[in-house]
C-alpha cells in the first residue's frame, strides 16, 4: 500500500540549509579524526608550528561549532517533517517516535565504528522534542532563551561532579581491543568507550544534552518563523546578527580565558564557554548566509549543498573510513601521526565527498543510507535511482 504522505522532495528542499549542513559536517570530520590522537597510550610525538596553527584554527572555527549547528538543522528539520506529516492527516507522534527508533538503530551501528556518535543523542532528544512541538511560538521562544542563559551555571554546577570509570581510551587492557584486528574485539572497545567517554559523564550526559536540546528548539523556532525562506528580506538583520555575535564570542572568550588563567572564583558559578561555543557557530552561519544571499562562493555552495543533502551517509562513512585507517581492522596506525596528519586526511576525505556527493545525487534521489531510513520510515520504497523526468526537471531549477 502507499502512504499518503512523502518526505520533502529533493528539489523542494530549502538549499542553505544543506549548505550549513556540508559546512557542519566538514567540521565534524575535522574535529572527530583530530580524536584519534587521544586513542592509545601516550606518544611523544613533537609538537610542530604547521599543528600548532591548525589546532588553534579548528578550537576557534570548527570545536563543538560544527555539532551544534547540526544538531540546530535536525530541530529545523524536525519541524519541517512534522508539518509535513500532520498536514496529510497522519499522527506525527507514532511517525516520528518510530524514526527516532530506526535512528537508535543507525546510532547503535556508528557506534560500533566510532566511539563519539551523536546519532544516539539526536535519536533521544528527538523523542523529547516531541512533547514541545505544539508548543506556541513565543513560548518556545521564552524556554529557548531560559535554556540558553542557564547554561553557564550549569555547567559550572556539573563541572566538580565524578563518576568513577576506567580510561578506555588509555587503558593498556582496553586498548588490546581496538589494535587486535578483531571484528567483535573492535566493536566491543567503541561500544564501551561509547558508554564510559560518553553516556556516564555528567558534563556530556547533562550539560551538553541541555546545549544540544536548546540548539534543537532554536532550530524549531527558526522553521516557524521561516527564517530560512525569508533570509532576502532578513539581510540586515543577518549583518546585525553577524556583528553581534562575534563581539559576543570575542569579549566572552576574554573573560573566560583571563577568567581561567587568573583562577577566578566566579568560574566556580559560571562557565560560559558554551556561550563562546554558540556566538561562534551563529557569526559563522550567519556569515555563510550573507555569501548564499549575496551570490557569493556559487559553486563551492554546490557541492556543500550536495554534501549536506548526504549528511548521515557521509558522516557514517567519514567513520568507517576512520576504523579502517586507524585501528587494528585496518592500518592500525592509531595515534603515532602528527595532528597536521588527522586535520589534512579530514580535509581530503570530506573534499572526496563534495565531488562523490554532487555526482551521486546526479544519479540519485537520495544518499544510500538517507533512502534507507527514509523508506523504513514510511514503510515504503521511495524511487531511489532518478528517471529522466526528474532530471529534466532538475536541470530547470538549476
């Protein structure tokens, strides 16, 4: 039988938004490869200048900005689904509850790959925003702002809290697992790594949910104002925003560094470095709306966009690719690489994916893992390989 109701066509898609995603997702593979260096015993490998560069350039453009401004497009996206989906009648609660279990499953597979999955953690703050989405605007406006300003004091509040737990990461017993060369030892290491780096620990498991949730709702606030479609008509706002939120990053960042160099008794009650984290991501999208809108960087947009339309495919593969290069199913070189190394092979495994990406979608409706979980979603087969129809209707839109 055909369900009544289909995810947004390819060619309705609103193109800034895949466009962030690719940057995000460039991001992504940056800071996640960079990670390999903090897997295994410690090395003495020597710090060089070119490292030392690309280390800042990542901390200050890339860290926790890239995570952030995906997990604001999945609220965006959330929102547009959900819309989509109640307007043909359907109960978006069951659609999307079921979603977010297929998206558990997926997780549970990255994780297997790669210890620092974050498809578990959308899956999850996915079932809760379920419970905000007929939430009125300007209250989900009012919860997002409470959220946002909270986060400081939080943070400091669940900073000095411990869980006792073994460094898997570091572990020489533990360790044996991700060098082994076996299947199973390998997926056991990044399962338990998973667990004891990641769901345990009060500053990921509380602080950084809170963050990741805010930017979720800020991403649905974003869909229900249209901010998106409208972004001609916002463009001096967008310049507003631009400037705003870098003398933001870059006065708060001052306090927070000087703050910490100088031990200062406040950090015991506020920690703001979330807030550095989120003015930059929001003066870096911004600023990459201000090019889309003004006609700028045209072809790179491109293929950013054909990126961002295969973020799940490229992100899982981004992973793989890594337990291939690094551990001991694969090369097994592990963290014996200078960081200029991780950041380069980041850099060009995301570049082959701008160009795989632009060619795959040329071909296809959807990226490979994208069709899967859309179909299982809706319980039916969507049209994966394109006919000429659409690509004659493509080559109109372009």
């Amino acid at each position: 039988m055909t369900n009544s109701y289909h995810p947004v066509e390819q060619s309705k898609r609103t193109a800034i938004v895949d466009i962030l995603r690719g940057w995000a997702l460039l991001g992504v593979a940056i800071g996640n490869y960079g990670d390999f260096l903090h897997i295994g015993l410690p090395t003495k490998i020597k710090s060089d200048i070119v490292s030392n560069i690309l280390q800042t350039f990542n901390q200050i453009f890339f860290a926790a900005k890239s995570w952030t401004l995906l997990t604001l497009l999945f609220g965006f996206g959330f929102a547009i689904l959900i819309n989509n989906v109640a307007s043909k009648g359907k109960h978006p609660v069951l659609f999307f509850s079921w979603r977010m279990i297929l998206l558990f499953v997926l997780a549970f597979i990255n994780s297997s790959f790669w210890l620092g999955d974050i498809l578990k953690d959308y899956a999850f703050l996915g079932l809760v925003l379920l419970l905000f989405y007929k939430i009125p605007t300007k209250t989900l406006a009012i919860i997002c702002s409470v959220l946002f300003l909270s986060i400081p004091f939080l943070a400091a509040y669940v900073s000095p809290i411990q869980i006792s737990h073994p460094e898997i990461t570091t572990n020489p017993e533990y360790l044996k697992l991700y060098h082994s060369g076996n299947w199973i030892d390998f997926f056991r290491f990044n399962l338990l790594a998973s667990y004891y780096e990641q769901i345990i620990i009060p500053g990921y498991l509380i602080t950084a949910h809170v963050v990741m949730f805010t930017c979720m709702l800020f991403g649905f606030l974003l869909q229900r104002i249209a901010f998106f479609n409208r972004l001609n008509e916002m463009k001096k706002l967008l310049k507003y925003v631009l400037y705003i939120s870098l003398t933001c990053a870059i006065i708060i960042a001052l306090i927070f560094i000087l703050g910490t160099k100088n031990k200062a008794t406040f950090l015991e009650y506020f920690v703001p470095a979330y807030w550095v984290i989120l003015s930059t991501m929001i003066f870096i999208a911004s600023g990459i709306c201000l090019f889309y809108i003004n006609n700028k960087l045209k072809t790179i947009f491109k293929y950013f966009s054909a990126a961002g339309k295969m973020t799940l495919t490229n992100y899982i593969v981004q992973n793989i690719l890594a337990a291939f290069i690094f551990s001991g199913i694969g090369l097994g070189i592990g963290n014996s690489m200078p960081y200029w190394f991780y950041f380069s092979l980041a850099i060009f495994i995301f570049i082959l994916q701008l160009f795989i990406s632009k060619w795959w979608l040329s071909k296809y409706n959807y990226g490979p893992i994208e069709w899967l979980w859309r179909s299982a979603s809706y319980r039916e087969w969507f049209p994966f390989k394109k006919v000429q129809s659409n690509l004659i209707t493509e080559v109109k839109t372009i």
